[in-house]
C-alpha cells in the first residue's frame, strides 16, 4: 500500500468517491475499503466527506436492511454528481499533465 502526502489526498479524495460511486450505488465502508486498497486513509473521513457531498446534492441516499447489523445506507450518484465528477476528471488530466511536464523538465526523464 502507498502513502500518500495528506495534502495530495485531500484534493483527490473527493474525486476518487464520485468515480467510484459512477458505477454502482455504495456504502461508507465500502467505499473507504476501496480507496484504502489504493492508498492509506482513515475510515472515519469518508462519512463526513459523503455527508457534505449529499448536502450539495451530488449524491442521493436510501437505506437497504443488512444480515450483518443495522440498514446500511447506500449513496447513489446524482446528475450533478456525474457532472462534477466529469469536470473534475478533465480539471485533475490537465493538471497532472502540467505537474508530469515539469517533473519531466527538472529531472530529465
């Protein structure tokens, strides 16, 4: 597993959680076992994270009963959700471009 600068994170996390929500409907967990399978995060900043998110309407929320202990409560990604989600995509390509072409030009590769 790679750590990752947390400053790094931060800016990426909420991307990461709409890309990973585009697919299917997800839980919290879910989600954080996901992303940590990628990179070290505390499980305990993706609920507030999806919590402000469903504030600004890019996701929806329902409840489904669950075997294994209380109803879990799924995220479903909204119209404005994927819209964010395709900007942010295209916003982090072209800045990743930037950031590899200047490491590109300061190292020599």
């Amino acid at each position: 597993m790679i750590i990752i600068n947390a400053q790094f994170k931060k800016g990426a996390l909420e991307m990461c959680v709409l890309v990973l929500s585009s697919k299917q409907d997800t839980y919290g967990y879910e989600l954080a076992h996901k992303i940590s399978e990628k990179f070290q995060i505390a499980e305990g900043t993706i609920y507030p994270l999806l919590r402000r998110m469903t504030l600004e309407a890019y996701f929806e929320t329902y409840l489904i009963e669950s075997s294994e202990g209380p109803p879990r409560k799924y995220y479903r990604l909204t119209a404005k959700g994927r819209i964010c989600m395709i900007e942010m995509i295209k916003e982090w390509r072209e800045f990743r471009s930037g950031v590899d072409s200047i490491i590109a030009e300061g190292v020599g590769e």
